[in-house]
C-alpha cells in the first residue's frame, strides 16, 4: 500500500510501552537500551511509579536497562554491575531528559565523590542535576547489583 510513510505522526500520550529483545535497543531512547513493557520515561513493567525515571547500564554488555529484572528477561546473558574502573563513564539514564550521568555522579555521597568543576552537586537529593527530576531513591538500596562496590 503505502511504500514511503515516514511512520512518524503518532505522539499523543507518549506513553507507549515497547519491551525490546537483544540484539535489538529502543531506537526511541539515544543509549543503547532494552527492557520489558518500557514508556517514553523509562518506567518498565516491574517499576512503575512517578518516580521510576532511571535507566542503569550493565557491565556485561554495557546496555542501559530500567531494572535488573529487564536485563535478566530481554538479554541472552546475566547481568553484570557496572565496573568501579569505569565509575567516570556514563552509567545512569535520565528517562525524563535524557541525559546521563556518571556512576560517581549517581552515587556521589557515598564514596569519595570529587564534585566536577562548575557544578553543584546535591549528593542528598535523588535528582536529575539536568532537569530537576525525582529520582527513586530506593534504586540506591539495590545498588549492588547495579554498581560494583
Ligand atoms: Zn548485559
Ligand atoms: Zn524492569
Ligand atoms: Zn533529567
């Protein structure tokens, strides 16, 4: 029928959910990333509240997941925690903006956290330093999955 529709037009609500399969990522997000019944926030089908706007990245395969649990479902190995040896490397998604951050950044409180220059970093506050985004605080508490300690 239609041979060159650009499959662009439909963005109201925003909300779709999309569960992506390795080799596959979500072409929507601008990281290599997957997971299970994802939205345009990337709240998954295992954490869904107004809160669940972080995507963490995985060292086996260093893709971007919502959750530990997407990793296990959509890939074809276990995952890994990031590595404390690329802690300056962007490992944590903002869904609402879109911006990353490191894992030093993410975590900064917690271990020696040397702030980057011309920033003010709010070690306290679970927020996106980009767009004021709350933050899941509980993410820290699984941490260990996520990060290398
Ligand atoms: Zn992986
Ligand atoms: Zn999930
Ligand atoms: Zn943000």
């Amino acid at each position: 029928m239609d041979g060159d529709s650009p499959g662009r037009g439909r963005t109201a609500g925003g909300r779709e959910r999309r569960t992506t399969y390795a080799p596959a990522t979500d072409s929507r997000f601008q990281v290599p990333l997957r997971g299970v019944a994802v939205d345009s926030e990337t709240r998954c089908t295992h954490w869904n509240s107004e809160l669940d706007v972080v995507a963490l990245r995985f060292g086996c395969c260093g893709t971007f997941s919502p959750c530990h649990a997407c990793h296990v479902e959509t890939a074809d190995h276990d995952p890994e925690p990031w590595p404390r040896t690329r802690f300056d490397d962007p490992a944590v998604l903002c869904g609402v903006c879109g911006t990353t951050l490191s894992a030093r950044t993410y975590l900064a409180g917690d271990s020696e956290g040397r702030s980057p220059s011309g920033s003010r970093a709010k070690p306290d506050d679970d927020t996106c330093q980009a767009c004021g985004a709350a933050f899941n605080p509980g993410c820290r508490r699984h941490r260990d999955r996520y990060f290398e300690s």
